[in-house]
C-alpha cells in the first residue's frame, strides 16, 4: 500500500509542477522541471535510505520518531499538540538565546521540523519515505525561486545556473535530508526572491515585505546565528540597490562597521557578548567530535580580535578545502574530496578568465559576502569534516554561481582546444 501511495504522490507533485504558477514562470520546460524534481527525489530517497539502515543513530530517524509521537498526540490530546512547542523544561527559562545547551531556543530548531513531520504524516500515513517526498517538494520552490532570480541577472546562462542551482552533488543531497538544512535554503532562497523583485520593481508592498519578515524568523529559530550573518548583508543589499555605482564601497562600509560593532559587544553582558558566543560554539563542537570519525584539530578559538584575525586561514582551509581528496577512504569524503577539487578549478578558470567589463551588482555582492561570511563561521567554529560538509552545502551555491558566469568560458574552450 506504501509504494502505491508513494507513486500516487509522485505524479500528483509532478502534474502540480508544471501547473503552479509560481514554478512555471521559472520559465524552464516542463520535462526539465519534472527531472530536476525527480533526481531531488531520488537523492533524498537514497540519503533517507542511508540515514535509516547504515546509521545506528542519525537525526533524520530521531526527527521521524518523534514525528510519529506528535501525529498520534494530534488526534489523542489536540490542545498539548498546539501548545507543547511552547513548554521549555531548562532552568534558565527562555535565555540564553544564543547557546547550543540548556536552551529553549536551541530545542525549537528541532521541534519546527518535527511540527512538520507530523503534519505530512496525516497524508503519508507515517512513512518515511513519502514524507520524504512531501519535503522534496517544498524545498523545491526554494530551489525555483533563485533560479527565477539569477536567470534575471545572467539571462544568457541558463544551463551553468540548473547546474548551480539544481544540481550541486552536496547541495542537493544535504538540503534532500530531512534536517534544518533544506528548510533553511527554502527560506534564504524566498527571502531572496521576494526582495530582489520588489527592488526591482520598486514595489514594496505589505505582504511582501511579511512573507520576508516571516521566513526571517523561521532562519533565527531554525539556525540562529544565519540570521546574525543574513540581516547585515540584507542591509547593505538594500542600500546598494538604490546606489548600483557605490555597490562594493557600501558592501565595505558596513561589514566593516558590524566587524566593529561585532567586537565591541566584548564590552557587553555575557548574553550578548558575540565573541564569546562563537568561541563557546566551538567549544561545544569540539566536545561533540571526540566522539566523530571525521574530527580534524581546530585552533582554540578566543573572544578577542586578534584570534579571529589568527585564525582566518585555517578557517578557510577548513570550510573551502576539506576533505582533501585522500583524508578518508569513505565514498561520501572522496565524492565531497572530488567535488571542492571542481569548484578549486573553476576559481583558479575565473582567476585567469574573468570577463573584462562586467559589473557586479548589488546580488552579487551580496552572495560574495554573505557566502564568505558564513564559510569563516563555519571554519572557525567547526572540527568535524562531516559537519563541515553538511553546513557549507546550502551557501555553495552564492559563491560558485559568480565564478561560473563571470568566467570567460569561451576563452577557456580556445586556450586550452576544449571541444563543447
């Protein structure tokens, strides 16, 4: 009855993609939508499969467990199903905001996803791998709706931005999983979109303008240093828009002023003393990969200036290069190994093959810094090879998508006689 059922929804959201009307002025044809749908599928079927059977414990079995729990609790007790996401058991009460233990906030990023799991568990019957599906499909609006922002700026790349976008090995195979990942590129990919079209069209209207703000507060609930990082270069995005000439000057202008304002938060309470927040999140993560496969050693990382200045280069080590082609014999390390080795090369064709007389605009910009931002959190922050690989997979995107359409692939194909 399952694999009937998993069939009937399958070609019910592969009919709703060529008919609603947001995907459809994507203006990619219905049988390419249909296999990106489908391959998006297939990949979150097989990371479902890996995360049920070739992992004793994984968070995509936790969340479907307790997924169930709330589905049974919706029908048995409705009122504890509308209110227990409010409940908090720690003894700080609703502080500490901005710690990974003894949080309030910290227990939200997991109860949203499973709020959800049990709401497609009403349709799914509680199996997995039709909630599976039903995720895939809300994911993919997300993956839509950047492609309808970026076909706009490079109209003539249609092909580089599917691949991009589309098709990214651990962009599409993380942001598959049922985690806080596909959600948080759903909601960075709409915010995106609706923003970037009312600055284009110089209409901000109310309703827009809450669909930003409400997907906003799902990022800072889901993952709330995200939100620390996107409001700053939302900002200086905004800015830009309306002075296209002074784009990067404005970009400067107000990183540099929030790296100040970062810093001089030292002189703060502890609850908002970020420096101490990002070194306390290391902390934790290195207490979490004595027990990992993939932990690599990390610099202690101190809330002052002068350790987050020491510490850039292996940050972007961490976060940009590894896992190095040979680090693990682990397929899942070599396909991630092959693929940075990809995107080195595609730096180093941009480097030498840049077009001449292009501009970026205030999106690009805004990708560059904002990518770049999140990739030294993460190389700060994180030992685990594993967890490296899953959080950068959704920002991969903002950095490649420049280096590919503002590479000279013609005079890539001549120097080297590469037959296209």
């Amino acid at each position: 009855m399952s694999y009937l059922l998993f069939a009937f929804y399958l070609v019910l959201f592969c009919w709703l993609i060529t008919r609603i009307r947001f995907i459809k002025e994507s203006k990619l044809e219905n049988r390419i939508l249909i296999a990106l749908f489908l391959i998006r599928v297939f990949v979150g079927l097989v990371n479902g499969y890996i995360s049920l059977f070739y992992y004793p414990v994984s968070d995509s079995r936790v969340f479907q467990l307790q997924g169930i729990d709330e589905y049974h609790l919706l029908f048995q007790n409705p009122m504890e199903y509308f209110t227990n996401i409010f409940h908090n058991n720690h003894s700080v009460g609703y502080g500490n905001f901005l710690e990974s233990t003894n949080s309030y906030w910290n227990d939200t990023r997991s109860n949203l996803i499973v709020k959800l799991l049990s709401l497609f568990d009403i349709f799914s019957r509680t199996n997995f791998f039709i909630n599976s599906l039903f995720y895939n499909f809300l994911i993919f609006f997300g993956t839509v709706g950047l492609y309808r922002v970026f076909i706009k700026e490079f109209p003539s790349q249609k092909l580089v931005l599917i691949g991009s976008i589309f098709l990214l090995p651990s962009t599409i195979y993380y942001s598959s999983s049922i985690h806080r990942d596909g959600l948080i590129y759903l909601c960075l990919s709409m915010i995106i979109y609706y923003l970037y079209f009312m600055m284009s069209n110089r209409k901000y209207s109310s309703k827009n303008i809450f669909i930003c703000l409400v997907y906003l507060a799902l990022i800072l609930l889901l993952r709330n240093f995200v939100f620390i990082i996107l409001v700053p270069a939302l900002i200086a995005w905004i800015f830009a828009g309306y002075r296209p000439k002074y784009s990067l000057a404005i970009f400067l202008g107000i990183y540099l002023f929030i790296s100040i304002l970062f810093f001089c938060t030292s002189y703060l309470p502890p609850a908002f003393n970020l420096p101490v927040h990002v070194s306390s999140r290391q902390l934790d993560f290195i207490e979490i990969a004595k027990n990992g496969a993939s932990a690599i050693n990390i610099n202690p990382l101190y809330p002052n200036f002068r350790s987050f200045l020491n510490n850039i280069p292996q940050a972007i080590n961490h976060s940009l290069m590894r896992p190095y082609l040979t680090e693990h014999n682990n397929f899942l390390y070599i396909s991630s190994g092959l693929e940075v080795l990809f995107y080195e090369i595609f730096f180093l064709a941009f480097i030498f093959f840049r077009k001449k007389n292009k501009a970026a605009t205030p999106l690009i910009y805004f990708s560059v810094f904002f990518s770049c931002t999140m990739f030294l959190v993460i190389g700060y922050t994180i030992p685990i090879i594993g967890a490296i690989v899953r959080y950068r997979s959704i920002y991969l995107p903002f950095i490649l998508i420049p280096l590919v359409c503002y590479t000279d692939w013609k005079r890539v194909k001549e120097v080297f006689h590469i037959r296209i």
